[in-house]
C-alpha cells in the first residue's frame, strides 16, 4: 500500500474515532444527567459543543496527516480528511443517540417532548398572546413533537446530518488550516543543517 495512502487512512481513523469517543461522552452525559434537550437555551449550547467536538479533531488530523506526508496536504486532501473524521464522530453520536433515547429509554424522550410542550403553553400565556394564538402556535409544536418521536425518521434525519454537517464544516477547516507552513518550516531547518 503507497505509503501517504496509508498515513492517511490511519491519521482518518485515530482522529476519528477521538471525535467518536468524545461525541461518545456527550451523548452519554446528556442522558445520565437527564438534560432536556427540547430546552432553547441548550439548541444553542450543544450546536456549539457539536462544532467544537468536530473542529478540534479535524484540525488535529488534518496537521497528523501533513507532518507525515513528503509534500503538503491540497485542498482536496484536507476537506476529504475532515469530512471523514467529522463523519465517523458524528455517526457514532446519532446512532448512539438513537439508541439510548427510542431504544433503550423511549419514556425519557416522550417525558422530555411533554415537558416542552407544557413549558411552550407556560410562554406563551405569560407573553399575553390571545387564546386563538396560543392554541395555533401549540398545535404547531405539537405536530413537530410528534415528527420527533418517529424512530426511523429520526434515525434517518441524524444519519443524513452525520453527512451534511461534517461535509459543512469541512469545507471551512480544509480552507483555514496550513499546510504549507510546517513544510516550509521544515525545509528550512533541513536547509540550515545541511548547509545547503
């Protein structure tokens, strides 16, 4: 096997499954803690932990690779690197996700959708909407919630993320990350000791 082929490959997998361990966790904490996760406050916080849990293995792997190959990483290499760390974190969270919430524990799930939707109506009677308002906004939610605890479509909806969202992000670490320096640099010194 060609050599930076192989590099790559193992560079992809360590990194990968960094990212997998870690989302891994998260996942595992959130239901241990028994965060609800219908909450907006924690929309915001875990979109943020999610790019985080992928970003930081990305670059990671993406330097790995480079420091072994003879010739920095093109743009290509890196987004295809990315793309395939964030997948194999991203994967391993839905699938754990999954399992855990309409698996192992569908009451949690339905306990947590209930407790939004009864948090929803609290709002939005204390915002002072008329009743005609409030009833068409809950029966919006409602029929979103109800979306939600479908299994398959849910399984479905998290694996086409588990694609989209590292496909996203890589592009804009391929795009940030240098490659170049380390070579340089590295020749430099190569250069200086040498003599030449």
């Amino acid at each position: 096997m060609n050599t930076n082929k192989s590099v790559f490959i193992n560079g992809v997998i360590r990194f990968g499954l960094i990212s997998a361990a870690v989302f891994a966790l998260y996942c595992i904490l959130i239901y241990v803690l028994e965060v609800n996760i219908f909450a907006p406050f924690f929309s915001i916080f875990s979109l943020l932990l999610t790019i985080l849990f992928m970003v930081v293995p990305m670059v990671m792997g993406i330097r790995y690779i480079n420091k072994m190959q003879v010739s920095p990483m093109g743009f290509g290499s890196k987004y295809l690197a990315a793309l395939l760390i964030g997948f194999i974190g991203m994967l391993v969270y839905s699938i754990l996700f999954w399992i855990l919430m309409y698996q192992v524990d569908p009451a949690y799930m339905a306990g947590m959708q209930e407790q939004f939707i009864s948090d929803m109506y609290d709002r939005f009677a204390e915002a002072g909407m008329s009743e005609d308002l409030v009833a068409s906004q809950m029966e919006r939610i409602i029929r979103q919630m109800e979306r939600a605890k479908d299994p398959v479509r849910n399984l479905l909806t998290s694996l086409a993320s588990s694609i989209i969202t590292p496909g996203l992000i890589g592009l804009i670490v391929a795009a940030a990350v240098n490659t170049r320096r380390y070579h340089e640099d590295h020749i430099v010194v190569l250069d200086e000791e040498t003599g030449k």
